[in-house]
C-alpha cells in the first residue's frame, strides 16, 4: 500500500461479505492494517483518538475479516467483513443509513443473505427464541424440513400453472425460505449453490466460444 502518497493513512471502506452492503469508512496506517491481518479483526487508526482502534474494542460488535482488496493505485482499501451486530454506534447496520430511512437500498438478492445468517443464528442459539419457527423447524430435524420444501414447491408450481401472480409470490418467498432452512441443516450455504451456478455458466460460456 502507498502510505506516503496519503500522509500515512489510507480510506478503508468496510463491506459486508455476504450481503454486499458498505458498513462504514475509516483509515488505516501500516500498523492498523497489519494488525488486521494478523488479528482478523478490522482496526483502524483513529485520527480524533490519535491511536489505533479496533472496531468493537467496546462494543463488542467486531468485524471479521474475510479479504482485503487495494485498488489499483494502492492508496485505498476495500474490506470485505462479516459484522457481529450493528456496525453504526447508532445502532443501525451502515453507518450510511440515515433516520428517514427505513434501511439502505440493497440488491434485493442481499436480503436473503441476511435471512441466512439470522437462521444460522437460530440453529446456533435456539434459547434466544426459543418460540421461533425456525427454531421448532431445526428441532423437528431434516425430514421435517425435507417435507417442508416439497410441500412449498409443489404449491409453488400450482399458483405458476394456475397464473395466480400474487400467491406465486408468497409461495416463493415460502420455498426459498424453507430451502434455506434445509441448507443450514445439511451444512450447507447459498454460497456453495451459487458457487455451483457459476461453475456451470462458466463450463457454458466456454462451450458456446468454441462453438
């Protein structure tokens, strides 16, 4: 990174790895960003403090690191994290949400990472709500949840043939709500799907410019 070029401190923009929303912006010195790397935690340098600071030290909603991206000139930084609660210390997701907001546009695709990661919660930490549906769903086990999604498919399909546009829509959000449940059970991820997704259009693509 050119350090020198910006004064000693570099803009770090903090992304949120799996729903893609910017969380916040902050600067970073060579010593910040190298105990990023080895701690795996974002820290910044804080210039009203005058000292280095780990996003979370008293919070305790850290930022965990998964990559780190310098762009092309080297004097800025993209950092792709995975928050542990809010990252505003207004307690808002984004520190770029602002009050007249009900929350800061997304691709719509981001939500449903967002709805993973509150089910992995609730398998993780079923005491927390424990009167959860998704909480009874995981203590029914994986038939349960097997059943749930051929059931919803099968709805799914119904209102499709049947042209029923606004119970499509519902059965839908049903389906890909309940698949993501049965992902979660079998250790699996959106991720890993779409992972086989882009395998499949790259070995595609390949074949059409043969062709």
């Amino acid at each position: 990174m050119d350090f020198e070029k910006m004064g000693g401190l570099i803009p770090a923009v903090v992304q949120d790895a799996d729903t893609g929303q910017v969380l916040m912006l902050g600067y970073v010195n060579e010593e910040a960003l190298r105990k990023t790397e080895q701690e795996g935690r974002v820290t910044f340098f804080s210039r009203s403090k005058n000292r280095l600071w780990t996003k979370g030290e008293t919070s305790g909603h850290y930022l965990s690191v998964v990559s780190l991206h310098p762009d092309c000139d080297q004097d800025a930084l993209l950092i792709r994290a995975r928050p542990d609660g809010p990252t505003c210390h207004r307690g808002t997701v984004s520190c770029f949400e602002q009050p007249q907001q009900t929350a800061l546009p997304t691709a719509p695709v981001s939500f449903l990472a967002e709805l993973e990661r509150l089910v992995q919660r609730r398998r993780q930490h079923p005491g927390e709500e424990p009167d959860s549906y998704t909480v009874k769903l995981f203590q029914k086990g994986l038939p349960k949840m097997a059943q749930k999604v051929g059931e919803e498919a099968v709805e799914t399909v119904i209102d499709a043939v049947a042209g029923n546009v606004e119970g499509l829509k519902g059965e839908a959000a049903d389906l890909l709500y309940h698949l993501l449940v049965l992902l979660t059970a079998s250790g699996l991820s959106i991720d890993d799907v779409v992972q086989v997704l882009r395998q499949r259009h790259r070995t595609i693509s390949a074949g059409e410019r043969r062709d």
